[in-house]
C-alpha cells in the first residue's frame, strides 16, 4: 500500500473528511513518528508493532567490484518488530472457499 492509497482509503471510509484533511492528518502522524524515532524515543502502535533505532557500530566492509577495504562510518538504521495481535492476523490460517451442489463450483 502506498501513502497515496491510504489516503485514498482512509478518505473513502470517512467521507466527512477532506482528502486535504487526511493528507494533513498523515503528515502530522509520520512526521511526528520520525521525530520521534530521531529524538531515540521508541514509537509504539498497540495491536500493530513497534518501531525502534538501532545503532550499526562502525566497521570495515569491502567494495564488491574491486575489493579494496572500506570504512562503513556508525550509522543508525530503524526496526520494526510485528506485535502479537499484526502476527496472528498475518498467520490466521485461510479456510477454501465453499462449494455448493448450486453452481458446482466456488461460492462468493
């Protein structure tokens, strides 16, 4: 899903709101999770998961094409790890569709 979907979405499902309004209400809402993530904080969606920093120490690497040493400076990068209730939607098992004697095949 791309944010221009869910701003689609979101304005569909609430057809009170302006798409302007939502456009607004998602901006405030990953920019307010950023900064959060920038300031070190852990930014946490019950039901759906956590984000958080973590910090890559420095390093040596090697340049894949002429395989000189290379210094990989620290770095922060962010992490997201699933909360119980996103894993078990994700893994809920799928039933087959039914089928009836009717029309002999799938129903709807």
């Amino acid at each position: 899903m791309t944010r221009s979907e869910l701003i689609a979405g979101l304005t569909e499902d609430n057809p009170h709101l302006t798409v302007t309004d939502v456009e607004k209400i998602i901006s405030a809402l990953f920019d307010e999770m950023t900064s959060a993530l920038a300031r070190g904080e852990r930014v946490e969606l019950r039901g759906f998961g956590a984000f958080t920093v973590k910090r890559r120490q420095a390093r040596s690497g090697r340049n894949p094409r002429t395989g000189e040493t290379v210094d990989v400076a620290q770095k922060s990068v962010p992490f997201f790890k699933a909360g119980k209730e996103l894993r078990e939607r994700i893994n809920k098992p799928v039933s087959p569709p039914a089928v009836t004697k009717k029309n002999g095949g799938v129903k709807s």
